[in-house]
C-alpha cells in the first residue's frame, strides 16, 4: 500500500509539472472576449455489454437509455468542464430467463490546456492535454429463474470507482460555427468498490445490499497498467445562433477488472441535445 501511495503521488506530481510547462507555451494570449459558458443537456441510447463472472458465466446486453448534462467553461487557451451521466434499463441474457436492472452513473470534473494549433486542409486543429476526477458506478440487480422447480435468486454486482483522469483532446473547426471534437480519457489512478466472494454470506456484501451508497467508500486501489479502462467520445457542435446550439455524440467506454472474478463492460452511447451559451 505504501509502495501504492508513492507511485500515486509521483504521477500526479508528474502531470503538475506537464501542466506547468503546458501552461507556459500559451498559443496565443487570452482576453476576456474569448471566454464563454455552456450548458449542454443530451438524451440517447447505450448499446450496454456486460460480463461479470461474479454475477453469472452469459453476457448481459442490450440497448437501455442514456442521459448526459455538461456545463462547461472555454477560453482561447483552457477548458473546465463538469459532466453528469445516467443510464438505465434491462439488458437481456439469452443464457436463460432472467430479469435483469442496470443502472450507470457518473460525475467528473475535467481541465483542459491548448498546446498547440495547427492547419490541415485549411481548417484550424487545436490539441489539448490535461486532467481531472471523476467517479463512475454501474449496478446490476440480477434475478434468475429456474422454471423445472420454479424456484427464483437474486444477486447484486457493482463497480464503483473513483479516479484521476488524464485527457487528451483535439479540435476540429468545421465551419464558422460547426465544431467537431475527439477525446480520449484513462485514468491514470482509481479506487476500485466492488463485490467481496461470498454473496450473501459476506456481511460486507449484506451491508451493501441493504444499502447500496454503503460500497461508495469502500475502494481498493487499481493502476492504469493493471486493468484497462478507457473512454472515447466524437461529438459535433453546430451553432444555430449565439445562444442556442444542437450537438450529437458518439462514446465509447470500456472497463475491466479481476476482482473478486473477472469482469468487463463495454458501451456505445449515441446521444443527441442542445447547448445554450451565456
């Protein structure tokens, strides 16, 4: 744990000094004119894939519906953005009948730096580097049925993490006022809740079930290069007016660990909205 908590701090202290250095190659100077505000709210589908061992050897999938709320802060040379996301519904087993609950949330707060700005085929390319935390829990009720004897069990699985995050991003200037935007997160450091073996017969699992903001402390920590997790989002801006503006995103999220079994989960979100600026 010790050995843990270093190499922890050395990568954040790592990315303060990337940061540093970013922060003195400014493209180009800022003045208030440039800064700008934006509430983003967007509704759509997530294309949800589950495998988790500790639940049940079939993958769980299906289409369940998927929200988003951003609010974001831009200047010529720096990006604060808090994002807020939900999704929610019954993905299916075609193992055997099952009733199945899926819910995912997540809240992070992200900054950006512009390093750099460049031109291809005439159209201006900014790309940006920085950071952030964020926390992220997808829950799976999971009730099977076994139809010779009638008989029904139920089980629960989560994977709740709380994370510093690295970001990646560019910017494409489509238009005057069409946007298009590619980014990609990891995170660098998590603190991974999950289930302990034992189901039912684990008192920390009973205490989990009777109240499930109970596994919202309880994390183990996981590094970038133990278990992949990784997210990627395209979304395209068009500006209708100097307040009012539509978008359409495309995400991509993967996540895996071996604790207490192996699991892995995988989603495609298409979503859709409108942006006011102020």
């Amino acid at each position: 744990m010790i050995a843990d908590f270093r190499i922890a701090v050395t990568t954040i202290s790592l990315l303060s000094v990337t940061f540093g250095v970013c922060r003195g190659q400014d493209p180009e100077p800022t003045s208030p004119g440039d800064s700008e505000s934006r509430l983003s709210a967007s509704l759509g589908l997530n294309d949800f894939h589950l495998k988790d061992e500790y639940l049940a050897p079939e993958i769980i999938r299906g289409n369940i519906f998927a929200s988003r709320l951003s609010l974001d802060f831009s200047s010529a040379v720096d990006v604060h953005a808090i994002d807020a996301t939900f999704s929610h519904g019954s993905p299916a087993s075609h193992y055997q009948e099952r009733q199945i609950t899926q819910n995912i949330g997540s809240l992070s707060y992200s900054y950006l730096h512009a390093l750099d700005t460049w031109e291809i085929a005439g159209l201006p390319l900014k790309f940006l580097l920085g950071g952030g935390v964020s926390s992220f829990v997808a829950n799976t009720d999971y009730n099977a049925y076994d139809t010779p004897t009638s008989s029904k069990s139920y089980d629960q699985a989560w994977y709740w993490s709380h994370a510093l995050d690295l970001h990646a991003e560019a910017d494409v200037r489509l238009a005057e006022r069409s946007t298009m935007t590619v980014r990609l997160t990891t995170p660098l450091v998590r603190l991974v809740s999950r289930p302990e073996n034992g189901h039912y017969l684990s008192s920390a699992n009973q205490k989990v079930y009777e109240n499930f903001f109970r596994a919202f402390s309880r994390g183990k920590p996981e590094f970038a290069w133990e278990n992949l997790v990784l997210m990627g989002e395209v979304r395209y801006s068009h500006r209708w007016s100097d307040r009012f503006g539509i978008h359409g995103s495309y995400i991509f999220g993967y996540a895996a660990t071996d604790r207490p079994l192996e699991m892995a989960m995988y989603s495609n979100q298409v979503l859709v909205g409108a942006d006011w600026y102020f």
